[in-house]
C-alpha cells in the first residue's frame, strides 16, 4: 500500500449545527493550500521522585487556509457576513459558525486518495490587501485563518484512505455529499 501524497483538491466547507450534525458541505473554489497544526499539551505528575503519569492532552488547534479569492457566498458561509444587493457586508457583530473543512491528497503512483474532515473548524475574516500592477500580474491570494476545537464526543478529524481493503467504499463515494465519521 503506497503511503505518499500529493496534490490537494476538492476542497469543502459544511457548517456545523447546534445538535452536532453538520448540513450538506459545499465547494469551496480556488483553493491553493491548508495546513492545520494540532496542540498537544504535555502532562506529567511525579510521585516518588519519578515520573508517575505521563500524557499528551489535546489542547485545540490552528490552522491556514490559502485560496485564489472568495466569492459573495464564500464570505456568508465561512464569516457569517451579510450579502444583499450584490455586496457583502461585514459587521463587527458577525459570528462566524463553526464548519467542518473536507479535502483529498492524491497518493502518489496510483488512482487513490485520502479523504480529510476536519470537525469544528472556526474562521476568522481575511486582511484587506491589494498591491498595484508594475509591469506585470502577480497572483494575489488570501490567507485565511482559523482554529480547531474538538467536539463534544472529542472527535477532532477524521481521515478515509480509498485504498484500504475495510475502507467502506460508500464513505468514499458520499465523501462531499454529507459529513462522514467512523462507524
């Protein structure tokens, strides 16, 4: 079984509701790169003039989110933002919902992916930036941030390799159509 990845396509947002379920994930276009680090904490107690308990304690996450752009739609799913009239409006009162972030990595030399959902993500809106054109384009993107909380039962992501023989094919298949957990 080949373990190498590469590539990173397909990339979906669906918002996580109250009662723990998430609604249908939607495309999220253009985007370049993600990268999510974990923090775990280290825990130890000492009893005896030794090491008695040792641990690592999830303690959330952080992470970056790098696209071409956002679109009207994107800024309401992903900010909580206001779009009226052909514009979008963004108040200091927004609430920004927490979503769930799915993607695929292609394993390299062969047709397999590994699919990625990432639970109760939170973003925080972009930095307004625009620099002037001097003699040529160069591709401008946006940086997106946001943090990474475990949910309620302390699931944090969950990750399906379509090349794994007990790998339930329909989870491959209904990957972006509804969030997918272990069994």
């Amino acid at each position: 079984m080949k373990k190498r990845l590469g590539g990173f396509k397909n990339i979906h947002i669906a918002k996580l509701l109250s009662d723990g379920n998430f609604v249908a994930p939607v495309p999220l276009t253009g985007a370049k790169s993600i990268e999510a680090e974990l923090a775990y904490e280290q825990v130890q107690f000492y009893a005896d003039n030794a090491i008695d308990y040792s641990d690592f304690i999830f303690n959330g996450g952080k992470g970056t989110l790098t696209v071409s752009g956002l679109s009207a739609t994107e800024y309401q799913t992903l900010f909580g933002s206001t779009v009226a009239d052909g514009g979008v409006l963004v108040k200091s009162s927004d609430i920004a919902p927490e979503v769930a972030i799915l993607f695929e990595r292609n394993k390299l030399g062969t047709n397999e992916k590994v699919l990625y959902a990432l639970y109760a993500c939170k973003f925080a809106p972009p930095a307004i930036s625009a620099q002037t054109m001097e003699g040529g384009v160069e591709e401008e993107v946006v940086e997106l941030t946001f943090s990474v909380r475990e949910l309620t039962n302390g699931e944090v992501f969950y990750m399906v390799d379509s090349e794994a023989v007990e790998t339930d094919q329909t989870k491959v298949t209904n990957f972006y159509t509804t969030v997918q957990k272990p069994a």
